[in-house]
C-alpha cells in the first residue's frame, strides 16, 4: 500500500480536474484573447474557473488574477506593493517563518534599499499580536504574513495585521500568503480585510503551474511581467488554459471544508498520540497547530536517511518545505530549535483522503527505523 503523506508538497489531482483538463485538451484549443468562437470557448473556461475561486473567497470575479502558482502570486505581490507604494515609505514587516517565495523576495528588496523587519517566532513557530503592533509604523508600506505555515502548520495571527494598520496610522497594505490554508479552512480576503491573497492549485488536488493572487478592488501595485493586455496588465500573457480549467474544477471538488477539517483533525490528534509515543520521536509542531501539518524528529538519524528509509517501504513524507531541496530548514532555525532536531525533522501533511491506516503504517516503519538505523549508525 502507498502511504503518501506529503501533501504539503503537493496533492495528487482529482478526477474532476483531470476530467476538465482532458476535456480542454481536446476540445479547447483557441487563445482566450482570440476574437473568434474558439477564442470565445477558451476565455469561457477561464471565466468559469475565475467565478468558481471568486466564490470560495468571497470576492469578486475581477480581483482575481491567475498566475504560473504560488510563488509567482507571491512575487507579484511582494515586488508589487513595494514599488507601488515607496514613495510613503521603505519599510516592510514579514516574518522569518514566510515561504521561500516570500523570504527571498524580502532579501532582494533590501538590497534595493528597503528596510525588511523579520519577525522571529517562538519554539512552536507562532508570531503574536504585540510583535506586529511594535513592528508596524506610518514608514512600513508592506505587511507580508502567510495565514497557516506550510513546515509547523503555525496558524499566524492574520486576523489581526488589519487593525493595526490602522490604529498605527500605516500606509501599508497587507498580503496574506493563503496557499496552505486555501481549501481547508475558510479563507475570506473581506474577513481579514488584507489587499492581497495567495493561493495556489495544486494543494488542493489541482494541476501544477497554475496559481491567483486576489488583488482587492483600487489597489495599486506595479507588475513584475510586461506585455499583452491579458488580466489589466497586471499580469499579461496568454492564459494557459487547461492549467486554469483544472483549477477551477479542483476548487469546484473541495467537498465540506468544514467536514473534510474535523475528519483531518481527528487523523491529527490520533497520529500525535500514536507517533509521539515511539522513543526517540520529539514533536516541533505545538498540538494546538493546524492539524493538516505534523512536524516531529526522528532523533539521531539524518532526515535524509530516514525519508529514503521509509520510501523503500512506499510511505512518502518530507523533511520539510519542497522548494528548499533538501537544505536546513530557515523555518525551524528561526524557532531556535536545536540542530539535532533540524537535521532529524520529518514533515507529515495531510489531505482530506488521508487515513489512520497510513499513519498506522508510518508508526510501524518509524519504530523499524529508529531500531534499524540506529544500530547501523553504532556498528
């Protein structure tokens, strides 16, 4: 049996998105900015997929911008609030925990001259509401802050950035980055009043490369892509519809978000008390945390080791977020975590089709691991 536990990663696509995307693949072949009635087929089906995303964030069908994925999203955001509104200020707030999409564009800012205040997290990864009130100021034109941590499962305080904004008189706007949120819990931009909102398709069952940034109505940012007329001119270029199609199709199949989070949060609690009742096996993640993410250690043994281990037995998991390939964690070395628990850190993600019988499994090879490994490690 295949136990893939790595959904944080990405998910594996649904039969409504394949369905739709094999149906534009073979039928839907125009340029959605062509004129003609194939042109008009293929703008349809974005238009489609737009109202059907609109509609889970509560928003209106021309704030959303669809992208290449997440981390282009969060680049246009990023990069985009930032020339737009530095002539009120140079000051961004993010925190040290944000995705890679978001860190990195924060580090290329400040060698554009920006001033980028990262807020540390504390050993569960949580940032509070008194680190943002000291950080944000009438300088600070950008607040970056990801709704739920895609490596701890921290769900940060983004309910709060709005309010203090402005009570301390800030010009700022405020991006969420949503992509691991989005699907699972309700993600409303109108809720958190934030400007701007990631999220991304294939975390929810949907196709790689495809992704929305929710801009709210008036807000102006610069874009990072320069071309045709294609979405404002915010984000130009020919739409690739099929990735859209499948988008849309996904988000269409979510399901009861709110059934599929109880049902996933009692996986969670079971597999918390499964797993952290195997000797060697510490807990990164606070219990308290978004129940989709489990981060632990697997003490003394290489994360590496420990994920090839495990793959030979088919169970999927990571050592943390995909896009860093392996290396150390900026996540946990922020929290301040020992480098034994870094260098040992698995990552367990759920979906909504996860099961105890997988993380029955996991708890077996981990135990076979732990003995197996080790003695191998002492001869």
């Amino acid at each position: 049996m295949e136990v893939y536990l790595d959904n944080s990663a990405t998910t594996c696509l649904c039969s409504h998105a394949v369905e739709k995307m094999t149906f534009i693949m073979n039928n839907v072949y125009g340029n959605p900015s062509s004129l003609h009635s194939k042109g008009m087929e293929a703008e349809n089906e974005i238009k489609f997929a737009r109202k059907i995303i609109a509609e889970l964030l509560g928003v209106n069908n021309g704030e959303v911008y669809f992208t290449s994925g997440g981390t282009e999203a969060n680049n246009l955001a990023v990069f985009g609030a930032a020339h737009a509104k530095n002539k009120l200020g140079n000051k961004i707030v993010t925190t040290a925990v944000e995705h890679s999409s978001v860190y990195e564009s924060c580090k290329a800012l400040e060698t554009e001259g920006f001033e980028v205040v990262y807020l540390k997290p504390d050993l569960y990864g949580n940032i509070t509401e008194t680190q943002l009130r000291e950080a944000i100021d009438d300088k600070t034109i950008l607040v970056s802050v990801m709704f739920v941590n895609n490596e701890t499962g921290a769900v940060l305080p983004v309910d709060k950035i709005s309010k203090i904004i402005k009570k301390n008189k800030s010009p700022a706007l405020f991006h969420c980055d949503a992509v691991q949120a989005f699907g699972k819990i309700p993600v409303k931009p109108r809720k958190i009043n934030c400007d701007l909102l990631t999220v991304t398709a294939h975390k929810i069952h949907g196709p790689k490369g495809v992704g929305a940034l929710y801009i709210k109505e008036k807000t102006n940012i610069k874009p990072i892509l320069h071309g045709g007329e294609q979405q404002k001119k915010i984000r130009p270029g020919t739409e690739p519809v099929i990735l859209i199609g499948g988008f849309g199709a996904a988000a269409a199949d979510m399901g009861n978000i709110s059934q599929n989070y109880k049902k996933v949060s009692e996986l969670h609690d079971y597999a918390i008390k499964t797993l952290t009742g195997i000797e060697g096996i510490v807990l990164n993640s606070s219990e308290q945390n978004f129940p989709y993410i489990i981060n632990l250690s697997a003490l003394g043994i290489k994360s590496e080791t420990m994920l090839h281990f495990l793959e030979d037995k088919g169970i999927y998991l990571s050592s943390g977020s995909a896009c860093a390939k392996g290396k150390k964690s900026h996540v946990l070395t922020a929290m301040g975590l020992p480098t034994e628990r870094i260098d040992s850190a698995l990552r367990i993600s759920f979906s909504k089709n996860s099961s105890k019988e997988e993380v029955d499994l996991l708890s077996q090879a981990l135990c076979e691991g732990l003995n197996t490994l080790v003695r191998k490690a002492r001869k």
